[in-house]
C-alpha cells in the first residue's frame, strides 16, 4: 500500500490541517511550530485574502506521518534528542515512506530501516539489544481509524 493512494483516499480535500495533527499526535500548536522552526516536521502555508492576513498551515504526507513516529517515540520515553537523531538517521538513509516500512532504534543510535518482514527478523536477530519497532503499516492504519 503506497502512502500517497492511501492518504488521498482518507483525505479526498487535500493536506491535514494543524488542527487535525494535534488530534493525531497530541502535540500543541506551539510543539508543532517548534518542530517546523527546527525543520523536524515541516509545515505548508497556504496565504489567503482574510482579514488576519495569517497563512492556513498544513501538512504533508510525509509531514504526518513523521508526526506520528515522533509522537509514538515521545510516548516511549524517547528525549528530544534521540528523537532528532533517530529523524537525523531516517534522512541519511534516504527513508522511503511506504506502508511496508518498518523503523527499528534502540534509543541512542541509529534507526534501522527495513523494508520487509525478514529485514526487520534479521536486524532483531543480529542485535544484542532491546529495539523499538515502529511499523508505517500500523500508523497508517492509525489514520483509517480516524478518518
């Protein structure tokens, strides 16, 4: 299942708004500005003719799913910087965002990034240490439930 098919069926109207993010992750307007600020997870500004001359913000694809990695490595008790060095570690692997994705960390160093099954059975069993799995599957279907 590729991401992008299975967003614009969730969403038929276009990209998530800010509020809708909060919701999803459970992070505030002024967390979500921060991690925009910090480029963690950017933000699209649409400008329109209102009266408060303030842009709608939304988010990309890839924008709410990252959201939602960080706010399930938060709920692990992950600190902010194995958080940005986890995302740090995605970027320099050149991670695909789609549904058969998986991301393995172990909290301070790298994230493994598997793309099957028997990738994520091989990394589990090469590694001497506890790992966090977090599938796209299970965040995407995360969304479903939602929408």
């Amino acid at each position: 299942m590729e991401l992008g098919r299975t967003w614009r069926a969730l969403r038929r109207d276009g990209p998530c708004k800010i509020h809708e993010l909060e919701i999803l992750t459970g992070f505030t307007r002024a967390e979500l500005a921060y991690y925009d600020e910090i480029k963690l997870i950017p933000q699209l500004r649409k400008y329109t003719k209102s009266r408060k001359k303030r842009p709608t913000v939304y988010y990309s694809e890839e924008s709410v799913l990252k959201a939602l990695i960080i706010s399930d490595l938060k709920q692990a008790k992950f600190n902010f910087r194995q958080i940005r060095r986890a995302m740090k570690n995605m970027e320099d692997q050149k991670f695909r965002f789609n549904a058969q994705t998986h991301l393995l960390t172990d909290g301070i160093s790298i994230f493994h990034v598997a793309h099957t099954d028997k990738q994520v059975v091989d990394i589990l069993r090469n590694e001497r240490q506890m790992l966090l799995l977090v599938s796209l599957e299970d965040q995407i279907q995360k969304l479903q439930r939602i929408y």
